[in-house]
C-alpha cells in the first residue's frame, strides 16, 4: 500500500540528509571561523594587572563592529564563493529557546557562539553562585576586584561571573573543536573534551603534593588538603612543630606536609613515635671493651680506675701521666695508675698533707741534746787524727803527768799520745775491749800492756797516769790497775830543751806504726782534765767557743743521727751456700733497732757506683699510692715498695725493725709483726731479680742517709734523725769502722729524750 504523504511532515531521502549534514558542517567551520576573528580582534579583554575587571567597549559599539564584520564577510564570501550559507533556524528551536542554557544541548549536540556559552552561565541557577565565586577567584588572581560603575558594563552579581566564565570557557571550547572536530562529528573524545572544561579541576588547580581531592564547584573548585598542607590550594606546609613542640618529647623536625619527632643521642623513640626512651648502650659488650661501661640517661661512660683513662680510639684504660700536669711543687714520678711527688729530703724537705707540695721535717720527739762547755769530745775527728795537739818544752828534765774524768760507752779508741818522734820513746794509752791498754815504745822496743776494769759502761770515772822514776803508773779512779817498768823518759832533749808532745783523742802517726793496730776513732768525753799540772789553759778556751768539741750532757748507749749526715760501709752480701755446693747466692738481713726523733729518714740502703738506689730502708709519714698520712716503715728497690708497716714513730720508745731479702722473697717487720706485700708476685720477682744484678756490681750500704742522688731514685732520700744500732748479716755494725761517718754522727753515745714537761 502506497504510503500518503502528510503535508505536515517533510520526509528526507539519502541525498538529502547528506546534504543536510555538509551543510551543518559547512555552518560550524562558518562560525567557527567568525568567532575565531572575534576573538582575534578583541571584542572585549579580561585584564588581571591591576586586579580588576573592566569591559573596554560599550554594548553598542561591540554590535557595530559585530555587524560591520559580518557585511565584510558576507562580501568576502559572496566574492570568493567559499562561505557556508547562514545557519537556518532548527524546527525544534522553540523548544531551544525554552532550554536556553543546557550546555549539552547548546555546545555539545551543535555548535554554539560565544553569546551562547555566555547565556549558559548567566541562565543557569545551578551555577549563579558559583559563578559569584568564580567571578572572584579565576577572573580575579590578585587581592579582589571591582566592576566599573558606569551604565552598561556588566553588573557584579550575573553579568560579570558570566562573562568571566564564558571567558574561561569559551577559548577552550574552541580549542576542543581544533584537536578532535565540531560537535556534528559525533566524535567522543570531543564531548569528553568539552564536558571537562566547566569542571574546575580539570586541569588540577590545587598543589598535587598537598591535596588530597579537588571538588569542582561548578565555576570555582575546593582543594581538599592533606594533613600537614594548607592554603587555597593547599600549597602551604603546616608547621606543626611550632605548637607544642608538635607533641615530641624532645626534638621535632618540620617537613613538607608532615612532621617526625627525634631524640637527642642517646635516647631513641618509643612505639608511640613521640616520646623518648634512653638506650642503654652497656648492653653492647664491646661498648668499653676493656673498660667498665656505666649506663645514664642519654649517655654511657666508660670507667677505669684512678690514674687511668679511658681511651676511646683503643676502647682500653691507659695510664694518666699526672707528672705532666705540675701537680707537684718539686719533683714527680709517674707510675701506672698513680704518681708520687718528691720533696727534697737531703734539704730537710718532705711531703705535705695534700701529697703535692712540701714542708719542713720537724721533729716529733725531744731529744736532749744539751752539750756541756767544759767538756771535750774525743770522736770529733773521724780520721783518727788528735782533737787536741799541746807541745811542752822545759829547760829542765821533767816528767808526764795526766788526769781526767772519762766517759764512754766505746769499746775500743785512743786517750791521748805523748812521747817524741815515731821513732824516740812514746806511750799511748787506749781502749781495746772496753778495759785500758798502754802501748809504748823505748829505745825502739814496744810493748803493750792491758789490765783494769771494763769502764766501757757510760759512767764517769777518774783515770790517771804519772810518770816515775823507771816506771809508769796507770790509776782508775785513784786505783793503780798498771805499773810498767820502762828505760828511759818521755820527754826528750832537742837542742838544750826537753820536749814532749801530748795528743788528746788520736796518735801524731799512721796507725800500722803502732806496736799493736788499734782503731783510734773513740767517741769518748773527757772533762776536768789536768794536764801537766794545770799548764794547758787553752783547751778549755778553744772547747768553750767551739759546741762541735763539747760533749752530750747526758747520754745513753746508742749511735745518734743529727739528721744531717750519712755514714757507708764496703759490705759484701754474696755468700756460698751449703746446699747447693759452690753456687754463689746473695741474702740481706737487717735488724735496726731505732728511737727516732722524726718521722722521715732513710735507715739502711745500699747505692751502686751509679749513685742507684738499690735497695732502701726508710721512715715516711704517708703511704705512696693510697695518698694517706700515715707513719711508715718501707722496704723498697729503687723506687719501688715491695713492702711496708705501720710504726708508731713518735712514741718516743725503742722500736725494732727487720728485713730480710732473698732471691726467693722480702719481708720487712716491725717488733715482730711482718708488714703487708705492696706489690704483686710477678712484680716482686721482677724487682728481686733486679736487686740480684744489682749486688753483682760494686756498691756501698748506707746508713741514716743518702749521698747526693736524684729525689726521684728512692721513696725517701731525708736523713734519719734520732738513735739507731743495726746488724746485718748478724753482725753489728760499728760506726768507727764504717768507711765514712758524718762527724756530727756520734757512734756509741745518744742524748736521751727529754722528759715531758709538766
């Protein structure tokens, strides 16, 4: 059945509905292009310098120029033939109008004008506030702006937002027509490309570091910040450091968009990322190494004991060299793990109480050293030589005669001499055993005669001896203990005169010239000496202006040490020992029986050629390493104690020390209590085998003193001050058969303490 046509509707075949679309083509590159000039030309600009909106022609004068351009290419076209005819109104385009504003209808399903995408934005009620907003934040990138006042521009509320929307739109909408066709090409890309350009996040605004999500607000956009951004478009770090410290317990750290809390060394975050807890670094074994590790708070320290320290580069204690640090005011020596300051002793020097500087050494016990003017001293003269020298000449043949009050506690010593030459007639009378002995020599014979008590026992008594006529007579105490017969007188004739020469306390030649050797050093007094009746007035004046010739008022058994002198001795300690055949050994033992009057002084040592302290024994008011006060004996080689023990120096009683040093050990002992080890066994075998080397070389022993050596080269160089006997080796050492003695040393006399006052 033939189908009518209906009058109403117009029915389109193939051709047509191609014809129909080249010609819509044809209409949009037609006002593509007319739109394109228009903005080319500029009917109107958005200007941002000064933050202002401004509409630089007037409606009228946009329409005019609108007009003006559309003859011209009406012309242009109907001179070239190359334009499109003008758009014909759509039969739907009363239902256009009723949608007016749609963007999907208006620019995406056809091709729409400026004046078009502008109406879209003024019409739209969805998008008149945000059109407001727009207005001011993508119009406006400065600090706002203002509409112009004069009638005719754009009113702040619609015409504005719109323009400045259509404005944002519109370039890019024809940009969507230039990359992907017109809207008739149905092309996808195209529709996505031209729904995205009213969405205000497209391209992303907001700071892609910052921003969590962009929300399009239809003509303007909200940044969404992540924590730690903020700003319009979260652009802007937070400082979240700067309130409360961000809640770090100690360090916080700001960074961009975040934060992060730190502990100071030492300590280390806890779970809760904020607050601190210490490290305990002793954990670690090889924290300190050698060394004990002390954990504190944020720290550790690595401990050593004292006169160490800790080094951090070899995690080992090593020894402080405290010498370097001046801390002593004299001398300094170092050891491991202590130091010990010197004083000069020999100056009468010894350590004060704080261990570093020095003070005078006083004494700590009276003696009574109150000497008597008009006595005489016999053991002045260490050399044996006389104190007293008296020449008598007589013009008649006369005879000796002698006598004096003596004292002594000396066994063995000379009175006096009196005779002529070596080789004429002489006597000497003497003491040998504590009992009188004459030795005289007549026309070159000699003979030696002893008899008489012991008057070696301190007390006064009278002794005499009175030439006769062929004989000579010996009195103690008015007693007659000797009576020689001799051939010849003493005094002898020298051109027209009798001379005779009489020597108190040493003979006028060598001692081996003597009929029988005798040691002449006697420490004897003598006093109311009555020599050849009274004729010798010039000893008592030459004693009374010189206190060295006068004897201890009162003395006692004993060597005295004045705290200024030193004798030594020539001993020999190697022996041979039984066990062991022919081997040659060494052994040192000491036995010192001491009242001291100071509290510092050496006793015993024995000093190589080198002036090396081998080996001492001494009195010291401190211990060494401990740094105390306290009263000391110490055994000591070189400057090392081996051994030591507490002495109750100033008790003013006899006290008995002991050493005893073999290859094997030392021990040293005070009244019987054996002293403390100072050292250990190793070091002690050390310091023995030293001592062993040592006393295969020449060397000397010292008694109450030191020769001049380093103050560093002992623990004490001082001398002793008070009495003192010694044996070594189990024999007693005699003072007047040392090598050398101090003449101020008296070696069988010592004053007596005084009594305490009341």
């Amino acid at each position: 059945m033939t189908p009518i046509p209906n009058p109403h509707f117009h029915s389109y075949s193939q051709a047509t509905l191609e014809e129909d679309k080249q010609e819509k083509n044809q209409d949009a590159l037609e006002k593509l292009d007319h739109e394109s000039r228009k903005l080319d030309h500029g009917s109107g600009k958005l200007e941002h310098g000064s933050g202002k909106l401004e509409v630089e022609k007037s409606d009228s004068e946009a329409s005019d120029q609108e007009e003006h351009e559309e003859d011209e290419h009406t012309n242009k076209c109907s001179q070239e033939a190359k334009c499109l005819r003008p758009r014909q109104r759509r039969a739907y385009q009363v239902f256009e109008e009723a949608k007016q504003g749609h963007l999907e209808r208006e620019c995406v399903e056809e091709l729409c004008s400026k004046e078009e995408a502008r109406e879209v934005f003024e019409n739209d009620p969805e998008t008149m506030d945000s059109a407001h907003i727009s207005a001011q934040g993508l119009c406006s990138q400065g600090n706002g702006w203002s509409s112009p006042s004069s009638s005719g521009h754009l009113s702040l509320e619609t015409g504005a937002a719109a323009l400045c929307d259509s404005e944002y739109f519109y370039p890019r909408y024809l940009a969507c027509i230039t990359k992907h066709g017109s809207p008739y090409s149905k092309n996808p890309d195209f529709v996505q490309c031209v729904q995205n350009l009213p969405d205000q996040c497209s391209p992303n605004p907001c700071s892609k570091e910052g921003t969590q999500v962009c929300q399009d607000l239809m003509g303007n956009f909200f940044c969404q910040c992540k924590d730690g951004w903020a700003g319009r478009l979260c652009d802007k770090d937070v400082n979240e450091c700067s309130q409360k410290n961000g809640g770090c317990n100690q360090i916080c750290y700001n960074k961009p968009g975040s934060f992060h809390c730190a502990c100071y060394s030492g300590y280390e975050l806890s779970r809760d990322s904020r607050s601190c807890q210490d490290i305990d670094e002793c954990a670690d074994a090889d924290a300190c190494g050698e060394a004990r590790c002390k954990n504190l708070p944020g720290s550790y320290s690595c401990l050593c004991d004292d006169g160490y320290a800790f080094s951090s580069q070899e995690k080992a204690c090593r020894d402080v060299d405290e010498c370097t640090e001046g801390r002593c005011e004299q001398a300094c020596v170092n050891s491991p793990g202590t130091y010990t300051c010197h004083c000069n002793g020999r100056g009468g020097l010894k350590l004060s109480r704080d261990m570093n500087t020095c003070e005078d050494i006083l004494p700590c016990v009276p003696f009574n050293v109150a000497k008597s003017v008009k006595s005489l001293y016999l053991g002045r003269m260490f050399s044996g030589t006389p104190v007293i020298r008296l020449r008598f000449k007589r013009l008649q043949p006369t005879r000796l005669v002698a006598e004096f009050d003596f004292r002594t506690f000396d066994p063995e010593g000379i009175l006096f001499f009196a005779g002529g030459h070596q080789g004429s007639n002489w006597i000497v009378l003497g003491l040998r055993a504590g009992r009188l002995e004459l030795q005289l020599r007549y026309h070159g014979v000699g003979r030696v005669t002893s008899s008489g008590p012991i008057i070696n026992h301190g007390m006064w008594q009278t002794v005499s001896i009175e030439e006769l006529e062929q004989s000579l007579v010996i009195k103690v105490n008015k007693d007659a203990v000797m009576k020689i017969v001799v051939a010849g007188d003493l005094f002898q004739q020298v051109r027209g005169l009798y001379h005779l020469n009489l020597t108190v306390g040493g003979i006028p030649f060598k001692e081996k010239d003597l009929v029988q050797p005798i040691n002449p050093r006697l420490d004897g007094c003598m006093r109311s000496w009555n020599l050849m009746n009274g004729e010798d007035t010039t000893i008592q004046e030459t004693v009374k202006m010189n206190t060295k010739m006068q004897c201890f008022s009162v003395t006692e058994k004993g060597s005295f040490y004045p705290g200024n002198g030193f004798a030594f001795y020539s001993l020999d300690y190697a022996r041979t020992s039984p066990d062991v055949g022919t081997e040659t050994t060494w052994e040192i033992e000491v036995v010192a029986r001491i009242r001291p009057a100071t509290d510092t002084g050496v006793l015993f040592a024995l000093v190589g050629d080198n002036h090396t302290v081998t080996l001492s024994v001494a009195l010291v008011d401190y211990h060494s390493t401990k740094k105390l006060k306290k009263q000391l004996v110490i055994l000591a080689v070189e400057n090392v104690t081996l051994a030591l023990m507490e002495i109750k120096v100033c008790d003013s009683q006899e006290h008995v020390v002991t050493i005893s040093v073999t290859k094997e050990g030392a021990t040293l002992a005070v009244d019987g209590t054996k002293g403390q080890t100072e050292v250990s066994p190793v070091e002690l075998q050390e310091r023995l085998a030293v001592l062993g080397r040592r006393l295969q070389d020449p060397l000397l022993t010292f008694i109450g003193g030191l020769p001049d050596v380093p103050v560093t080269s002992a623990p004490v160089t001082a001398f002793y001050r008070g009495c003192m006997t010694l044996e070594v080796n189990q024999k007693a050492l005699d003072l007047d058969e040392a090598a050398y003695k101090h003449s101020d040393i008296t070696s069988h006399s010592c004053p007596p303490v005084k009594p305490a006052s009341l």
